[in-house]
C-alpha cells in the first residue's frame, strides 16, 4: 500500500532523513520508534507532501505520490494527523470536520454518513459540534484532530504524537479507538512517544535514529528486543 524508497529528505544542507526505506502493508498498523531528532515526523511530512523528498521515491496505492502536492496526496486516501493537532482555535468542532471532508470522494449523503460515524467514535464532539476548538481540552482537541483526518475517508492514517501531553485515561480512549479503526481494515502508521504502546498496538515497527532505520521487525520481536527495552522502554533483561 505505501512504500518508502530509499529517500532522503533535507533542511537546508543538513540532511535530516537518509537512505530510509519502509513499507506499510493494507490493514497494518505499523510504527515508528525512535527518540527525538530521530527523523520521525519529517518522514510523515514527506509522505503527506509537506516536507519536499530531495531524492528517492515514495509510491502509495500503486502510484508514485512524491511529486504531488499535499492535497492531491490527501484525494487518494492518505490522511496526515499532525504534532500538535493544527487546529484553528477559532473555528468551530463541525467546521473543522466539515473542511476535512472536502478532498473525501463521497456525496452529501455520503458525508452525513461519514459523519455520524465519526460522532459515533467520538460522542464528545457531536455534543460539542458548535464549540470552538480552542475552547476544548487537550484530549477533546486530539480527538478533533482525528476525526478531521477521518472525515477525508482515508485507507491510510498517519498518526503523529496522539499521546503527547494527554491524561493516561485519554491515552487509553484513543489506544481504543486505533484499535477500532484498525478492525475496520483502516491501515495506521504511528510515531508515538509511548514506546510501549506503540509496540503493544502495532504488528510490525522500524527503528529510527539519526535519520536511518537501523531495525525492523514484528513489533512483538521489538519489545523483547534488549536495545529497543533499554533505550525506550526503560527496561533491561
């Protein structure tokens, strides 16, 4: 579904990603593990057309993606939810759900379909719908930031940090909802600061460091890995 070519990716002449090549399989979750500088998030961006790819290819559905805009990529199915969530603090929870639809390739009876899903995952928000975005709490602004992602009908859902800064039981309603969506067949990659969730939540992982993935493997092979439990998981055998 999503394959990663050997790409490098570049701010200014400091090469931030080099020759990194991975692969998302359709209904996988897959993560990315690593600390931070590791190149995680530039390598979302430079999936999702936000972040130019300075060489390498990267190929989703079939199709090579590393020359389209970020709303082209977006219209074939591949939804990018952000660091730090990229609301507008002024605009309205059904706004923000409403924009996110418009590259979704569906009609108005599709979108209100779409919707009600959407509501129906996050019941907060339908109570919510009319209330400013910066008004709701860091969980609540989150889960927004999913949903808006959600709202494109995508095949494939980057999710970067959704845990950060959030109340262990938020954290766990969101584990849940990966889980949902991955039951629905929704294909995820994930950069999450909680290790051991990832790991938990994911079939296979990469590790990242310096730019370059320097392992791969099942995600239940990571966790007993002795490198990946000292690094990240704080732990030793």
């Amino acid at each position: 579904m999503l394959e990663l070519r050997q790409i490098d990716v570049r701010y200014g002449k400091r090469t931030s990603v080099s020759g990194l090549s991975l692969h998302v399989q359709a209904g996988e979750i897959v993560t990315l593990v690593g600390g931070n500088g590791a190149g995680k998030t530039t390598t979302l961006k430079a999936i999702s057309g936000l972040q130019p790819v300075a060489s390498g290819e990267i190929w989703f559905g079939g199709e090579r993606i590393d020359t389209l805009a970020p709303h082209q990529i977006l219209a074939k199915g591949l939804a990018h939810v952000p660091e730090g969530r990229m609301l507008f603090k002024d605009m309205s929870v059904l706004a923000h759900l409403e924009l996110g639809s418009l590259r979704a390739p569906t009609d108005k009876a599709g979108f209100d379909d779409n919707l009600a899903w959407v509501y129906e995952l996050f019941p907060v928000l339908k109570e919510r719908s009319k209330q400013l975005a910066g008004t709701l709490s860091g969980g609540q602004q989150q889960m927004l930031a999913i949903a808006r992602g959600l709202m494109s009908q995508p095949t494939l859902l980057m999710l970067d940090e959704p845990s950060l800064g959030l109340a262990p039981i938020v954290v766990d309603t969101l584990a849940d909802i990966i889980r949902i969506l991955h039951a629905k067949g929704l294909s995820i990659l994930l950069v999450e600061q909680r290790v051991d969730l990832a790991l938990q939540l994911a079939q296979r992982g990469y590790v990242m460091e310096s730019g370059r993935v320097t392992l791969s493997a099942a995600a239940a092979d990571l966790a007993r890995d002795p490198q990946v439990r000292q690094a990240y998981l704080g732990l030793t055998l």
